[in-house]
C-alpha cells in the first residue's frame, strides 16, 4: 500500500493561486467555476485548520512552560 504525505501549506498556497488564476483567465460554464470556487473554499479551510492547530500547540507549549517554572 502507498502512503501519501500530507501537501505543505505552499503547495496548497500554490494549488489555490492556480485556481484562481483559472477563474481569470478562462472562460468556464458555471458548474466548473462553482466547483473551482469550492475547492478554493476547502483548502483555505485547510490552511485556516491548519494555522489554528499550530496557534493551538504553541498555546499548549507556552502553558506547559509556565506551570513548570511555577513548580520549581
């Protein structure tokens, strides 16, 4: 079985430029813009996820500091 990797927040930084670029640059029926403009939706959502969780972990870090000097 094949693993995948998880893409980085550039390359979907990337696939979301393209996308838009496509919106500009061509001309498209309206179900096709509808289903760009939803994968733009989900992986600004995915970068949006992504950023929380790294705030997240950096607050859990910050608090895991501070209660260990408060015990020392």
């Amino acid at each position: 079985m094949v693993k995948f990797r998880e893409p980085t927040d550039r390359e979907i930084n990337t696939e979301i430029t393209r996308l838009e670029r496509l919106l500009r640059s061509y001309k498209m029926d309206d179900k096709t813009k509808a289903w760009v403009k939803d994968e733009i939706n989900r992986l600004s959502g995915e970068l949006t996820r992504r950023e929380n969780e790294k705030e997240q972990k950096k607050a859990d870090r910050k608090g895991k500091v501070k209660r260990s000097q408060h015990s020392a």
